[in-house]
C-alpha cells in the first residue's frame, strides 16, 4: 500500500466533507432555537444524538471489522446526507426531530470509530502528532470558509437550502476517499482482546472530553447570537477563529510529538478551561470575536495530544475493539451528562442556562486528563 497516495487521498475527502458541514454544523443549535425550541430541548436534541450514537457503535465496529474502515466512514458520510435531509424538515417536536437525531447520532458512530482506527493504520507513533496536525491544517483550511458562507447561505437563502448545499458538497467525498485501497485487515471482531479494567481512565476521560464538545457548540453560539443575533457574523467569527488556529496545528503536532503528551494534553486542557471561563464575562461584539479565537486556539491546544495519546493507546491493543469499548463507554456518560442537564436547565431562564452551562462545559474539560499514561 502506498501510504503517500492514501494520506493524500484521505487529507482530500475529509477536507471536503469537513468543509461541507462547516457549512451548517456552527448553526444546528442556532436553528434549533429559531424553532422555538428551548435549552433543555436542543439538549434533548444530543442526548438523542448520543442515543443514536451508541446504538449505531457496535454494529460500526462489527462493520468495521468484516469490511474495513474506511467504508464504514464512507457510510458515516451518506448518514450524515440523511441527517441534513431529516434536520431540515424539523419544525416541532416531531418524528423528524427524533429521526434525525438519531441518524445524526448515527454518523459520530460510523465516522469517528474507524476515522482514528484508519488514522492509526496509515501512520507510526513517531510521527503521529505531525500527521493529526497535517490533518488538521487541511480540513481547517478546507472548512474555515464554511461557516462565513453558511451563514451567508441562511441569512440570504434559508436554512433548508443550506442544507441541501451542504448534502450536494458531501457526495464528491464519498468518491474520493475510495479510490484508494483499504488499509484495514478484515477479521472478525473480538471483544475479548481488551480489558475494560485496563482502559477506564480512558473511558472516563472520553466522555466528559465529548461533554465538553457538544456543551460548548450548543451553549457558546447561542449565547453569541443573544449578543450578535446575525447569522453572516457570526460565521464570520468563526471562519477569522479557524483562520488564526491553522497557524498553530503543525507546531503543536510537531510539539506533541518531541514532549511528553501528558503534560502537553494537560497545559492544553487547562488553557482550554480558562478560555472557556472567560467566555461567560463578554458582553460585546469585540469581546465576543477576541475570546472566540483565544477558545478555538486553546482547544486545540488540547485536541492533538489528545488524539495522539488516544491512538498511542490503541496501538498497544487490538484497535477497532479499543475504540468499540472506548466509545460506548465514553458515549454512555455523555448522555447521562446531557440528560442531566436537560433536567437542569428545564425550568432555568436562557441567559442563567448559557452562563451555567458554558462553566460546566470549560469543568468538563478538565476530566480529559484521566486518560492513562
């Protein structure tokens, strides 16, 4: 297998169905709340997705083994022109908001289990944090514009449009991402080769590191729309955020790699969490657009080690079982975290909610240290 062509290849299809969700991703929430519906519902909405998640990891994993990962991400990219189609057609609380969460859910399973299983096979430990940050460089680059143009898409042209821009741009993804070979050896899966006792602290630290994630995509861009209530600016924002992290993914990869992960994943981490504390104290346009970069910036900062540690580990046991388990247990608690706040929040006012929630998101954070050394 040449694995130049096939980094190349993979750089190109995830750069492209990056830059295809880029296009909506910032405003699910965003359309969500437009709908009327409240906090705790959008976070019902992601409970719902990790419900769909979780059901759809083991029969990734299984897939994943009998036919190779990167048709599996394949699949994870036709689900998510399913979820957009479902997602569009939501206007209540209704079958399509149940469907299309789950299906949504669906896609995190079947892109994100043989995503880093793929990742592991088509490079080494060495030089792994460089590869992540290659990786990252182009699907930033490729994505940074989608958020500017989304937002100009909704605001010109209404969500449903944009979402079906967003369908169309993912098909070509597909195609590319298998012109290559699979890098995957097909077997059968076998739980037995991973012993839960001995990845639980990565388990734990998967989870609220997932909490973490989906707490600040709902909470940060609606308490910025309360602040900035314009969809072509506060895409904007966040393609001038994405922008600005590209200049740090190599040096923290190449970083990653020559220090010790740990204390790298941990100076990220915390960066990460005060960031996201300061979050909670802007009040303007001004405010907004600086902490939106320093927080994109930090979050990364911690993503890369992160991911390199995580796949460090799934080279020391059989990978697609580690991520099997590793995912179901680091989804059970995001839910359970999810659901709680749900319950939390239901008879909250909105403001107290975002404050509350954007602390307890930048907290969430710090728990990804659990993972093992």
């Amino acid at each position: 297998m040449n694995l130049e062509k096939e980094l190349k290849f993979f750089y190109v299809s995830i750069s492209v169905y990056n830059f295809a969700t880029s296009l909506v991703q910032l405003f699910v929430p965003l359309f969500l709340f437009g709908k009327g519906f409240s906090i705790s519902l959008i976070l019902f909405f992601y409970a719902l997705v990790q419900i769909g998640r979780l059901a759809a990891l083991p029969v990734s994993a299984y897939l994943s083994s009998l036919y190779g990962a990167k048709k599996m991400i394949s699949t994870a990219f036709v689900l998510q022109i399913i979820a957009f189609y479902f997602l569009g057609q939501v206007n209540s609380l209704s079958g399509y908001f149940y469907i299309s969460a789950l299906v949504y859910g669906s896609v995190w399973a079947f892109l994100w289990l043989p995503y880093l299983v793929h990742v592991s096979k088509i490079s080494s430990n060495e030089n792994r944090g460089k590869i992540i940050g290659k990786i990252n460089i182009y699907s930033t680059i490729a994505s940074s514009f989608g958020p500017f143009l989304g937002g100009v898409a909704i605001a010109g042209f209404g969500f449903s449009s944009t979402f079906a821009l967003a369908i169309l741009l993912t098909i070509p993804a597909i195609y590319i991402l298998l012109l290559t070979p699979e890098a995957s050896k097909i077997r059968k899966i076998n739980y037995s080769l991973v012993s839960i006792r001995k990845i639980y602290l990565d388990i734990i630290a998967n989870g609220f590191y997932n909490l973490q994630n989906f707490t600040n995509s709902i909470f940060w861009v609606i308490f910025i729309f309360l602040i900035v209530p314009e969809y072509k600016t506060i895409g904007s924002m966040q393609t001038a955020a994405l922008l600005v992290s590209i200049i740090g993914f190599y040096f923290i990869g190449v970083w990653t790699d020559k220090f010790n992960r740990i204390k790298m994943l941990a100076i990220g981490s915390v960066l990460n969490s005060i960031a996201g504390l300061s979050r909670v104290l802007v009040s303007s346009f001004s405010g907004v657009f600086l902490i939106n970069i320093i927080s994109t910036s930090t979050n990364t900062l911690e993503a890369i080690p992160w991911n390199v540690k995580l796949q460090e580990h799934m080279d020391q046991d059989a990978r697609t079982e580690y991520m099997a388990i590793f995912e179901i247990g680091g989804t059970i608690i995001t839910l359970i975290g999810l659901l709680i706040l749900a319950i939390l929040f239901s008879s909250m006012p909105v403001k107290e909610s975002l404050v509350l929630g954007l602390i307890i998101a930048s907290v969430s954070g710090l728990f990804v240290n659990f993972v093992r050394k």
